[in-house]
C-alpha cells in the first residue's frame, strides 16, 4: 500500500513521533516549574502567616508618616506608601535620565578627542579614560558628596551669583518660574513654532532630495522658535513670573533647589559611565575603515562633515548595543544613591518602607521589578534605534 | 552596597520559609545548643549600647543583653557571635533566622509587636526621642526649628515621631535620610543639616564621637517614648521566656542586692528566700525555663546584675553618665520592675 497523503515519516507510535516528544516534554518541563512556583509561593505565604508577618499589598494604601527630602511630585507625610513608590521611582527615573544625557554627551567628546590628531588632546582624553573607569563608582559618589560639596559654606555664608543664585552645602537654589495668568499666546506660538520646525524640515529634505540644493533648516528653525514665542513677550508681557529663593530661618525658602545629593549621584555616574562610553564610541569609530575617510576626503567634504555624515553613522552601528549596556549599567548604578542618602527607589522604597511595614518579600519584589520594567524599556528603545541605523544592505 | 546586603538576606528568608518547616517552640533553643553559640544582632557602632573597643571585641548594654542570653543557656557568657547590623537590616535578619535574638536599641512598638513576626521580651533601656543640635544655630527649644533640615537614621520609629512632632507643631523640615548613625552625625559636622534627631540616648553617645563635642547641644525636649528591648521570632515562646528571664534576673538582682561580686556567697547562703529562688537554690525553676538550676547565677556572676551594667556601659562608669532617671528601679523612683522568680 502506498502512503501518499502523510507526509510525515514515522507517525505511528506517540514516542516515536519527535514533535509529538517535543511538544510532551514541554508541558512536562512547564508544569514542573509551575509546581515549583506553586510550591514556593504557598509555602512562604503559610509560613509568613504562621510568624505573624502581615503579607500582600495591602500596606500601599496606609499612610506613610515620614518625610521624604525631594519629590519631584506634590507629597506630605500623610501620603500613603503607594506616593512614597513613585516619589521614588521618579527619583531614580530623575538620576538616570540626567545621567544618561550627560554621559553621552560627555562620552562621545572623549571619544572623538580620543582620536584627535592633537597629542595634548589625544592624551588627556586617555588619561581621563583610565583614571576615571577604574576607580570604584561608589568612591566617587562619596569624592563628590564628601569632598566637593560638604566643605561649602553654610545657607548664611552662601556663595550667590546677582543675587539670583545662590550655592551652599544645603544645595543650588534658583529661581523658579510659576505660570503668570494670561500666559496662552505664549504656549500657542511655541506650538505653531515647533510644527512649523518639523514641517521645515520635512520640506528642506524633500527639496534636497529632487534638486541637490541644500536649506539652513537649523538656523531658520531657531529663528522660529525664538521668535515667535519672543513677540508674545513683547505684546502681552513675561509669561512667568519668578519664584526667588530667600534666606529666611535655617535655609533658603522658595525657588527651585538641586540638593546635594543629587548633584553627587548625577556627577559621579555620568562622569563614570562616559569614561566607558568613550572607549565604545572610539572604537566604534576606529571600527569605519580608514578608506572611509579618504573617500570622503576626496569626494570634498570637509573634516567636520566627513565625520558627521560619513564615519558616525557607520560608527553608530557598532556603537549602540554596548552604549545600551552603559545605559543599563548606569540606571541601576544609580541605586547606589542610598549611600548618601539620596532618596530614590532602593533608599525610599526598599529601605525606608520595608523596614517601617517588615514586609520585605513584597517591598523587594516590587523595587525588583521596577528595575527590569526601567531596563527591559530601555532596551527595547535602543533595539528599534538599533535597526533604524542598521546598514540596509542592497 | 546596601541592596545586595538586603537582597541575600531576603533571598534567605525566601529559601529558610520555603525549606523550613513551621517555626516550633524549642526549636530555637534545641538550633543554638547545637550550633554551641547565639548569634546576636546589634547595632554597627553606637557607644553605651554595642560598640567594639580596642580590642576588637564587642561592649555595651545590648551586648550584656546577649551574653546574659549564653550565660543562661550554656553557663558560658562568651559563646555570642555578633552580628553588626543596620536599622533597615536589623527586622528582616531576625525573621530570615539569621540571628537568634535582636538586640539593638530597637523600638517596642504594636506593629513591630504584632505585625513583622517579632515578639519584644522586655525593655533594657527607657529612652525618647530628642534633638542634638550645633550651639552656632543659637536655638533653645525644639519649637524653634521651624524650616530645619533635619539628619535621621532610616528605617527607625524616629523618621515617624519626627514628622508626627512637627506636623502638631505646624512647623516644616526637610529630611535627610542616612543608613548609619555615623553618616548623619558625619553630615550634621559638615553642616548639611541643622539638627540630629534620635534617641536620646544615642544623642549622647553619638556627641562624644564628634570632633568638637562642646559645640553641640541636646535640646531639652523629649518628643516620644521608646522602649528599647530586645526581640526573638515569633512562635518559639520557649526561647522568648529564656531571652525575656535573662533580662528579669538582672532586674531582679539588682532589687535584691545580688551583685557579680557576692552572687557566690549568696548562693552559698542565701540572704532571703527570693534570693534562693532566684539563684536556684529553692524550687526548680530553671528547669522550667529548660535552662540549668544556676542560669541565673551565671548570669549575674559574668554579667552582672543591671544596675551593673547599666553603670558600666551607659551611667557613671562611662564616657556617656547617662542618669538612671526612668531607668531606675521602681521602689528607687523609676519604672524598671521585673516579675518575682516564684
């Protein structure tokens, strides 16, 4: 007889079907681990309850009762834990933002100036490198917060620029600006300019594209934006009006104040994490091959644009997937502000909180997972960066 | 630093409640016979209560808390071993099982009582709250410090009375959070923040840790009351009696007039029937407790009897002259009383 229909070959018995094995070993291996997880869960809830340790997730809804030194939204001591979490969490969101621009900034000058054909350059940029990634972050969290910012004078002898500004150990305090009334043409000719900035430039590129002709779309787009909003100034007058620190008591009240501690964090990890980021960067402009450069060269482009429009982006693919490590690296340094008391997530939530309810299992588990939720994100942005730059192969 | 700190001790937890069984009376007795030592958690470095001198070894009145614990249970005051902890660890080291009693200057409060799975066995030391504060500042009264910014430990029933006192005063702060009672002292001498607040205690014994400890003043408020005592887990109310009675016989030493220096003597012929129970010589009373009939004698004999050590470590044999005050026993005008050994 012959078995024209099936095409699989040996579909007899169940364990001898390779996907049929598959499949079953699957779903053994799958409940095995949901078993375990089972197990584990159960066990720790009995024996939580057995101790008389109060466990779920209840403890968010209660009041916290303590202060918190900076939260970027409006909190007060009667505020339940579940504020307390995300005056945390923006806290670290905070140190790793500044962080990673800084650091990137940074980083990128390192690692162009690298590679510069200045000796001076050249070798400060190396010196810097080495020096710096090789001590420990934490020891240069505790250099800024100890010996640069400590030994500043007290609010009363404070260092001020024009009487605007004013720098001591509790901090820089400057003005800050509130929302004046009447303060809408402002925000409608700063919307009209910044459409106006996309659309210029969609156009430029469009223009460029049929005819070659290149468009000053940065400057034009400036212009745009400083203009427009500027003439509102001028009709109907300053859209803000400023919130002055004053010396009054202890310390400074009113304005806007970077607190020590943050400007240790953020100092210390950009400083450490663009040391990295330079040696990255040069590599992956080392990595564009010389022949690049003379092409370009010879094509007449300027050094400045060779390096703009040729070499970075070809560097950019060999760049970002270690920069996107750098980035990681850094958001979960910045846990390292507990330290020096610096309130975001680790310090706030999972030391403070913890240890004011005891419920450590739950309180551990939600900082955790904050922590891969603020990775998993970042990576999946660099990822789509990632392909966008890819060399699309033809 | 920190987090990986809190990490294991959680992962402990975790792997301890997931292996373990359900926690039984005994089972920490039977555990630190076998093991031939308690392991006892103090606090990282506060003079009076647990600090280690020159030498390297580990003194204060928390510290005789636990040596008592191992005169009782082993006869030996030495087999201890220490375990220096923060007060964010301080909770979940206990619950993980990684140590056996937790002794360092730690709040009795309800929900610590109640709902961490801790249970406290007596009160070692009666403190409260207070502010220590630079004499530059020119301030007199905590009711002055509207605006201060203010250096606290975190993780303690202190960031809570803090914001508890300046909010009935409708008074502002701003709080700086330190792991270590060393960095916020570090950090009110460099100025960063106008006042230390915590036990009064600690106040004391954190000023003479300072550069220039004439500079600094504490203010005469006492905002709260905490008890400080020592804590066991709970569901093990065996070990609970052994940790709570060796702290009553000190108590109950000193009321009736047995010293380190005479228990002996005492225990050879004893001056009242009390004291024949106490020492073991009438009745079998330790054998209730699962200890030997001369627990207590060990004890006091190589710890001493509280006001001893009360002098010792915190009173006028130390750097700190703390005044008894509430710490007194009750029948000398304080509320240290602790319940007949009968």
């Amino acid at each position: 007889m012959q078995n024209t229909g099936n095409a699989s070959p040996a579909s007899g018995s169940f364990f001898t079907d390779p996907r049929k094995r598959a499949w079953l070993f699957q779903i053994v291996a799958v409940v095995i681990v949901v078993a375990i997880g089972w197990f584990l869960f159960n066990n720790t809830q009995t024996n939580l309850q057995h101790r008389g340790i109060t466990s779920g997730f209840g403890f968010l809804q209660n009041s916290a009762g303590f202060g918190i030194s900076q939260h970027l939204i409006d909190y007060t001591e009667s505020d339940t834990y579940s504020r307390v979490f995300l005056v945390g969490l923006l806290n670290t969101l905070l140190v790793s933002a500044l962080g990673i621009v800084l650091a990137t900034i940074i980083g990128f000058t390192l690692g162009v100036a690298r590679l510069s054909p200045n000796w001076l350059i050249r070798r400060l940029a190396g010196v810097y490198i080495e020096t710096i990634r090789n001590i420990p972050p934490l020891l240069q969290i505790f250099f800024w917060y100890f010996a640069v910012l400590s030994p500043l004078p007290g609010p009363r002898q404070s260092l001020e620029l024009g009487e605007v500004f004013f720098v001591n150990n509790r901090g820089l305090y400057m003005p800050a600006p509130v929302a004046a009334p009447g303060m809408w043409p402002f925000w409608i000719a700063l919307l009209v300019a910044v459409v106006g900035s996309v659309l210029l430039r969609r156009w430029a590129r469009a223009r460029q594209h049929l005819t070659g002709l290149p468009f000053p779309v940065l400057w034009c787009s400036l212009g745009l934006l400083i203009l427009l909003p500027g003439l509102t100034v001028v009709i109907s007058g300053v859209p803000f009006d400023w919130d002055m620190p004053v010396l009054q008591g202890f310390n400074f009240r009113g304005g806007w104040v970077v607190i020590p501690e943050l400007i240790s964090i953020v100092m210390a990890l950009s400083l450490y994490t663009a040391a990295f980021i330079g040696e990255t960067v040069r590599s992956g402009i080392q990595s564009v091959s010389h022949g690049q450069t003379e092409a370009a060269s010879s094509l007449g482009l300027r050094p400045g644009l060779t390096l703009r429009l040729v070499i970075i982006p070809q560097a950019l693919r060999v760049i970002i997937p270690p920069l996107t490590s750098q980035y990681l690296n850094l958001v979960k340094n910045s846990s390292l502000a507990a330290a020096i008391g610096y309130p975001e997530m680790v310090s706030l939530f999972a030391g403070t909180v913890l240890n004011q309810t005891g419920q450590a299992i739950e309180t551990m588990m939600i900082t955790m997972s904050v922590y891969l939720a603020i990775s998993i994100s970042i990576s999946v942005l660099m990822n789509v960066y990632n392909k966008r730059i890819a060399l699309i192969e033809r | 630093m920190k987090m990986v700190k809190t990490t294991l001790a959680i992962v402990t937890t975790a792997a301890v409640l997931g292996v373990s069984g359900f926690a039984q009376a005994g089972a920490t007795l039977d555990a630190v016979k076998k093991k031939g030592f308690v392991q006892c958690g103090v606090s990282d470095g506060l003079p009076g209560f647990s600090f280690t001198d020159a030498k390297g070894a580990y003194k204060g009145i928390d510290v005789d808390v636990c040596h008592a614990v191992a005169a009782a249970v082993f006869g030996d005051a030495s087999k201890v071993k220490f375990s220096p902890l923060t007060a964010k660890e301080r909770f979940t080291a206990l619950q993980s099982g990684e140590i056996d009693v937790l002794s360092r200057n730690t709040t009795w409060t309800s929900s610590r009582d109640a709902g961490m799975g801790l249970v406290f066995a007596g009160v070692t030391y009666y403190d409260g709250q207070g502010f220590l504060v630079n004499k530059k500042l020119g301030v007199n009264s905590a009711k002055e410090l509207d605006g201060a910014t203010v250096c606290i430990q975190a993780g303690t029933t202190t960031e809570l009375n803090l914001s508890d006192y300046f909010r009935t005063n409708g008074m502002k702060y701003t709080p700086i959070t330190y792991d270590t009672s060393d960095e916020s002292a570090k950090s009110l001498e460099a100025g960063r923040c106008d006042v230390l607040t915590s036990d009064q205690s600690q106040l004391y014994a954190q000023r003479i840790k300072l550069a220039q400890p004439d500079e600094y003043v504490v203010l005469p408020e006492v905002i709260s009351k905490e008890p400080l005592g020592p804590a066991v887990r709970r569901g093990d109310e065996e070990w609970f009696s052994i940790v709570k009675w060796s702290l009553f016989a000190m108590l109950n030493a000193e009321e009736l007039g047995v010293t380190s220096k005479n228990v002996d003597e005492m225990a050879k012929t004893p001056k009242s029937p009390d004291i024949g129970r106490l020492l073991g010589i009438d009745g079998e009373y330790g054998k209730d407790l699962k200890l030997p009939k001369d627990w207590a004698v060990q004890i006091i004999k190589q710890v001493g009897n509280y006001g001893e050590v009360f002098e010792r470590n915190v009173g006028a044999e130390s750097n700190l002259k703390i005044k008894r005050g509430l710490n007194a026993l009750w029948n000398q005008g304080g509320i240290q009383y602790a319940p007949p050994v009968r």
